[in-house]
C-alpha cells in the first residue's frame, strides 16, 4: 500500500508556512518534497494535489486554545508532561489568534476530505488529519532529556541549536521504525530569511515523521491527548535510550538457597519454587527453553508451555511433526531452561524423552479451548507456508469441516514427557557468588545432592 504524510508549519498571517512530505512504498519512507509556502489557499491546493487518495496530514498544533480555563485538556497534559523537557507552550495571548488559524486551516482540509485523525485505526486508507507537537515529538523520538531551542534566544544559539536539530533529524529517523531513507536536508543558513525557512521545513518534516508514526503503529507506540472535538495532540511514546548490553547488570540480593531449605525430591524443591513464581505472579511462570539436538548434533531451542510435573516427568505439548518432534524422534533426549528474573532464579533440567500415552494427549487435547484445538490441525508446524492467508483459509476450512462435532486430536500433535536426569537450582547472590545446587538421578530412584560453583 501507497501512503503519503505530510507535515505544516502554519506561519503567521501573510507569513511563509514550512512544509514537508513523505512517501510510504510499503517497506520505508522517503523524502519527497520539502517547501516554503505563504497562503493558506495555495497550502491546501499543494496539499489536495500531492497527498493522493490515501494520506495524513500533521498540523503543527497551536498549544494553546482559549476557553474558560485557558487551555484544552490536551493542552495542560501536554505541559504537564513536557514542562520538565522546558518545551513549554507559547504565551497564551498569541497562541488565540494562532489557533483560529490553525482550526481554521483544518475546516479547510475537512472541506478536501481529511477527516480527524484522533480515532484512526492503525494503517487505515483515506485522508485524515492530526494535530502534533513537534517539541514534545522530538524528545520522546528522540529520547533526549530537553528540547533543542531553535525558536527562540541569540541568532548563534538558534543557528546552533537548528544544526542539531538537524543532524538529529538525519541520524536518528532512519533508524526509528518505519525508517525515513536518509533525507538530503538543506543546510542550515547564516540567519535572516532562510533561517526561519530552514526551522520551519525541519519542524514540517517532523510532523510529517510523527503522522507515519501514528498511521504505523496507532495506540500501541503514540498517545493522542484530547479528541477532535475539544483539540488532541498525537504523541509518540518516549523511546527508550538505548544502554550499551556492557553496561546492563544486576546485582542479586534477594535469597539464598541454603542446603537445609532443600527438598529431598527435585520434582518437590521444582514444586516450591514454581508456586513462588506464581503467588509473585510472574508472566508466564510456566514458560521454559526446550533445547534439543538430532542426528547432525545442531542444537535447537525454543520456549514451550510445562503443562505437568510430577514424578512421572515434566510434560509439554506440541506438533510430532516439527523442528522439535523431529530432532526428538532422532535423540530423544533434550533440556529444559526456567528463569524467573524477578526471583533470580534458573532452573535446568536435562534427561530422556518419550510421547505421552495417546490417551493422555487425548485427555488434554480435549481441555483446550476449541480455537486451540483448531489451530493444532491447521498448523503445519515448522513448515514453510506461502502466506498467512493460507493459514487462515485452512482454519476457515477445519471451522466447517468441524462445524457439528467436536475437535477431534490430530493423530500428529501430542504430549512429551521429560523424565529428569540432572535438575539445577540456580539463585542469584552478591558479587558473582550465585548458589547453585545439582541433583542427580541415581541407580535406584535416589538423588545425589551437590553444590556447585557459581
Ligand atoms: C511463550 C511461548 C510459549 C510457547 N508454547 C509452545 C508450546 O507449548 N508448544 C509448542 O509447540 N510451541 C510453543 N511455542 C512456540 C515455539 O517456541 C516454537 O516456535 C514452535 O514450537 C516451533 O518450534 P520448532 O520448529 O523448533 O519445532 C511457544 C512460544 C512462546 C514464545
């Protein structure tokens, strides 16, 4: 699919206006025009003739609107959020005359089709229109601690600040998700008339920016204070900074694991702790790392679901005819992998493998909900397939085939059951000196119990 964003500056009466568009292909965006107009007339005649049928035009937001109280909600969120960034709003007196330009400018996108964009769904087609801050985009986009001042101050910090405002655009917008193809951007002039241009392009081409991020990625990456009817800004979600992997430790404090807290039995001490993680109410407490290898010796590992684990083994259930039911058909042996940051805690156990008896499958498959249990038969696991809608026109056919009757299990879809050899009990400690306890399985059913060096 085709899109265009485009980006506003709105000047001042009789004043230029910055302006900016961006072209979607499908994979990335581009620059594709960059502009200096003055009427609002000839603006939106720009706008009608290369936005297509299928666009969203940012509009750089007046922050401030007058009512009872002075302000839109979306305003006093805005400052709220942003006063801490110093990219505060301007001064209300001019900020009156400046909205009714803007709203005015918006009844005149109305008038060409660009509906209000503060409920579009996510990659919609069709015009719509939103209203962005762009120094509030800038340090979320960008993850800076305060904005780049480029408006205000002495012509050499403007020209300073306009510089780095500049390279930020070019370094950072290739790298955001959708990435801008590295835009040829003018360079920033001495002062006078092109300064002012060269701000209100950049400003223009960040709205434009924030409109694709907003058709991208919706609600899940952007905020929208306010709504149409009272005025809303787009926001996008601060991105987080990104920390060099060097510099990301932890220091473990919260437990130890002393031999005298330990169960004699792994599948008893496993049992503790799995009913830790859950009364902490972790995520998926119950998610491991499968590893497995098969006759090429290549190691795999993926995370599955533990469905059971008692004396018989841990369980988990998956296709017989995958990556994993493969490479256990050759070796049937494999390992499994617990963490549980917020308990500092790893479990590793390794042993033998087998499939559950078919009545066992049997006995779970029908505890699944139906969709699951459809699913199960529509999934080649591990298969290549050529698209998603195969995979939904099967579903679409397995919900007819199955219409009257309940899901049957699929002959190649059951349980594993791991039978453990070795069971390891890691907690993290202070200074790298971790607690790590190993059982092993002995000839006759007994455990070996023995601490290892972290
Ligand atoms: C949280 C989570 C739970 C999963 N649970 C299962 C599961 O219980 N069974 C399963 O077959 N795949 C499960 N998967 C998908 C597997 O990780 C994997 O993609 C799939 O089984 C194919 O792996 P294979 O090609 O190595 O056989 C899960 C994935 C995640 C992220």
């Amino acid at each position: 699919m085709r899109m265009r964003f485009a980006g506003i500056d709105l000047g001042w009466e009789r004043r230029e206006s910055g302006l900016a568009l961006l072209d979607w292909d499908g994979a990335s965006l581009s620059l594709a025009a960059l502009d200096v107009l003055s009427s609002p007339d000839e603006i939106a005649a720009w706008l009608d003739q290369r936005c297509g049928a299928d666009a969203v035009v940012a509009i750089d937001a007046p922050t401030v609107i007058p009512n009872e109280t002075g302000m839109r909600a979306a305003d006093r969120l805005t400052h709220s959020l942003y006063g801490k960034y110093d990219a505060g709003a301007y001064p209300a007196s001019r900020a009156r005359r400046y909205w009714l330009r803007t709203t005015g400018f918006s009844q005149a996108l109305e008038a060409l089709g660009f509906k209000h964009g503060d409920a579009m769904p996510s990659r919609a087609a069709g015009r719509w229109q939103v209203e962005v801050y762009p120094n509030a985009a800038m340090v979320q986009l960008f993850a800076l601690g305060r904005i780049v001042k480029y408006k205000r101050g002495t012509l050499a910090s403007r020209i300073a600040a306009l510089r780095r405002f500049r390279l930020l655009l070019l370094r950072e917008l290739p790298r955001l998700t959708p990435a801008l193809a590295p835009p040829r951007l003018p360079s920033v002039p001495a002062g006078g008339a092109a300064l002012k241009r060269v701000e209100d392009q950049l400003d223009a081409l960040l709205c434009a920016y924030v409109a694709a991020h907003w058709w991208y990625w919706g609600r899940a990456l952007n905020d929208v204070l306010g709504d149409a009817s009272q005025g809303y800004i787009v926001v996008p979600h601060r991105r987080a900074a990104r920390v060099p992997l060097a510099d990301l430790r932890q220091s473990y404090m919260l437990a130890g694991l002393p031999e005298s807290d330990l169960h004699a039995d792994p599948v008893a001490q496993f049992h503790a702790w799995l009913d830790q993680a859950l009364a902490a109410q972790l995520p998926e407490p119950n998610a491991m790392t499968l590893a497995t290898a098969g006759l090429d010796g290549h190691p795999h590992a993926r995370i599955v679901l533990l469905k059971d684990a008692g004396p018989g083994g841990f369980v988990f259930f998956t296709n017989y005819e995958s990556g994993k039911g493969r490479q256990l058909d050759e070796n049937p042996r494999a390992a499994l992998v617990f963490y549980w940051p917020q308990l500092e805690r790893q479990v590793r156990i390794a042993g033998a493998v087998s499939r559950l008896p078919p009545e066992d499958s049997e006995a779970y498959f029908l505890t699944r909900p139906r969709g699951h249990q459809l699913g199960a038969w529509a999934s080649p696991q591990s298969s290549v397939i050529e698209s998603r809608e195969t995979l939904e026109r099967r579903l679409a056919g397995l919900e007819e085939r199955f219409a009257q009757v309940p899901v049957p299990r699929p002959p190649f879809w059951g349980g594993y059951r791991l039978v453990p050899q070795t069971v390891e009990f890691w907690q993290g400690r202070p200074n790298r000196l971790h607690d790590r306890i190993r059982y092993r399985a002995l000839p006759g059913g007994a455990w070996l119990i023995e601490r290892l060096a972290p």
